[in-house]
C-alpha cells in the first residue's frame, strides 16, 4: 500500500471517499501478500493491486459498491476453473481481501497515518476484519499514541499492546481476540498492517553506477544515501531527486549512521583508500547486505587487507564481492539489475536461478 499512500492521502485530504481494497490473508502461492492494496476513487480511478491482474475487476466493483453502502466487505477468491469468465486466481492460491470506504467520517485517522508514512514515522494501521466488533473499525498506533476506536476499550488495549510490538519486527498480519480483547480467543479478527520507516539503502563512491543503483533502489523502496568524500563527484543533481546526497568520507559517515538488519550497503568506490575502512565499519555492523565492486584480483587484495584488520572468516563470508549476480550486466543500469537481484535474492531466499529450471513454489516467503 506504501506506493498509493501519497495519492490516496490526496483523495481524502479533498473529502473524495474511495474504497480501499487490503489483501488481509494469503494461502498458497498467492501472487501478493498482506498489505497490498488497491484504491477505487473518484471519477473511478484505480489505484494499485491486489492480484497482479487476476481478481483486480471484481475488487473495482466491490469497492464502489462499499462507498455507496459504507458497509465494508470481506471476500476470499481462490482458483476457479469451473467458469472461464469468473475471478479467480490462475496461479491456484487464495487471498482474502477486505474491501472498506474511507473518508472523514468513515476513518478520521487515515491522514495521519498517511503523513507518519511520508514523514518516515514508524505507525500501524489496525482494522476490524471480522467479528461483533463494526468491521473496518480503524485504530491507529504509534509508539507513544493512539487515534480511533475499534468498539471497547479493553479490545483497544489489547490491540495497542500487540501492534507496539509486531511494529518494532516490521510485522503485517492477522491477529484474533475476544470481543473486550480476550486472549485466546477468536470471536474478533484484526489486521495489523505495519508501516515501518522503509530500509536504507547506503551507496558509497559518487559514480556514474552509483546514480543507476540509486534510481532503482529507490524503485524497490529503500530510502537511498550517497556518500562521497569528494564534492566534485557528490553533487546531488547527478542523482534521483528522493537520493540523499552526503559529502564525508565513507566509514566516519557509516561509523555516525544508524544501521539495522534490513540495510543495504554497497560500495562502489574502485578506491581502496575508501573502500576498505568503509567495509571493515560494515562487515561489524548488522546490515543485511553488503557488496562491493571490483576485479577478482582487487577482492584478494581486498580480503587480504581486511583480514589483517582483524575481521574473522565468518564476517568475510558475508561480504558479496564481486557485487550482484552473473547477468553478464555492462551498462551501469545494466549492473543496477543485478546488484538489486542479488538483493532481492538474499532477502527472500531465492537462488538467482531462472525459474524455468526450478521447482515448488514460485514466490519465496520469509
């Protein structure tokens, strides 16, 4: 939903009521997980998805069915080959999506939760799914407050208490209570949907592969940083406009920048002046990612040097050097692709392989 929020928070900044489509559960080999989303508007505008095709039609319907009821809906569509012109999933999973008006009325938080996800403010968006409670209920949390109701107070504060948590893994998902918040119980089915800020990406050394890896780690969601210790080749109008542009030498900067294991680092400085110090910084750091460009015989001196810094074998193996998988890339966009594929890849478990010659499920899960 991340991607629509800016659109949608214009939609409800000018009192447009629109129905909004969530992917709340998945089975299978569903084509989109919880969270995603997709928006019906004014005018009809459609905004996102939920399937990647398949069902997208029945949701528009049922999204201007829900604005001109104001009663939200919760469908489940699953593979169907009973009826060539049903909707159905062709990849034979099943997703449940609830389908809810929003506007002023209908859920008064939305705009601040649309401003926290702009504003990089970690906040959780939670929504009656199902149960005695008023279905598309909305209850907003953040880490010190609170906005909207789901019907009781012990119900709320049940609800609060859990989305702290699943906020600081970054979790989206479905949780059940009872209908005061009893644990253990079902009789009421909550979505927690999670807006973490967005993972950073850390791009070192100012090149002309640096402006491509930029642009399209913005693409993926990463809030991108390029660092250069020199001016001439940091100039922000090289670089995306959403790419923060920094001035400093490579490992004090990483030294004084907060990282986590969801960051990425790549270094792409050809200089080892600045690579080596930036990466020794790295490889003790949590990120999630670490590559670096460069010849095969530029790694073993690299490696040679790192170790007689004193990093052990075990944090050597985590280093991605020569960066991104084997696409035979040449242009810096080119490179761009196969540095984000190796990303991809070792976030979600893939084996760089082409699917064509795998087997089981297509979409890797964490």
């Amino acid at each position: 939903m991340r991607e629509i929020l800016p659109a949608l928070g214009r939609w409800y900044g000018s009192g447009s009521p629109f129905g909004l489509a969530t992917v709340v559960a998945v089975s299978r080999s569903a084509p989109r997980g919880p969270g995603a989303a997709m928006a019906v508007g004014p005018g009809d505008a459609a905004l996102g998805s939920v399937s990647g095709g398949c069902v997208e039609g029945a949701v528009f319907e049922l999204a201007k069915e829900v604005v001109a009821s104001g009663e939200a809906r919760l469908e489940t569509f699953g593979y169907s080959d009973e009826d060539a012109f049903a909707a159905g999933l062709t990849c034979g999973g099943e997703i449940t999506v609830l389908v809810r008006p929003v506007s002023a009325a209908a859920d008064p938080s939305f705009g601040e939760v649309v401003a926290s996800v702009a504003g990089h403010r970690p906040v959780v968006a939670a929504t009656v799914v199902d149960g005695p409670a008023p279905r598309g209920a909305t209850l907003a949390v953040w880490p010190g407050a609170v906005s909207g109701t789901l019907g009781t107070a012990g119900l709320d504060a049940a609800v609060v208490a859990d989305a702290r948590g699943e906020l600081a893994l970054g979790a989206t998902g479905l949780r059940h209570y009872g209908p005061h918040g009893e644990r253990r119980e079902d009789a009421v089915t909550v979505f927690l949907h999670s807006f973490a800020p967005p993972p950073r990406m850390l791009v070192f050394g100012a090149i002309d592969f640096a402006a491509a890896v930029a642009r399209i780690g913005a693409f993926l969601g990463y809030r991108v940083t390029v660092c250069d210790a020199r001016p001439v080749f940091a100039d922000p109008r090289r670089f995306p406009e959403d790419a923060e542009v920094v001035v400093a030498w490579p490992h004090r900067y990483l030294g004084a920048t907060e990282t986590d294991g969801r960051t990425v680092i790549c270094v792409l400085t050809h200089d080892p002046r600045f690579d080596v110090p930036v990466l020794e910084a790295a490889l003790r750091s949590e990120a999630a990612y670490i590559g670096v460009m460069g010849s095969r015989r530029t790694h073993d001196d690299r490696m040679a040097q790192l170790r007689g810094r004193g990093l052990t074998e075990a944090q050597l193996e985590r280093l991605r050097s020569p960066i991104g998988l084997d696409l035979g890339a040449r242009t810096p966009e080119e490179v761009a692709v196969s540095i984000a594929a190796e990303i991809v890849a070792l976030r979600w478990g893939g084996s760089g392989a082409p699917l064509a010659r795998t087997r089981g499920p297509i979409h890797h899960r964490p």
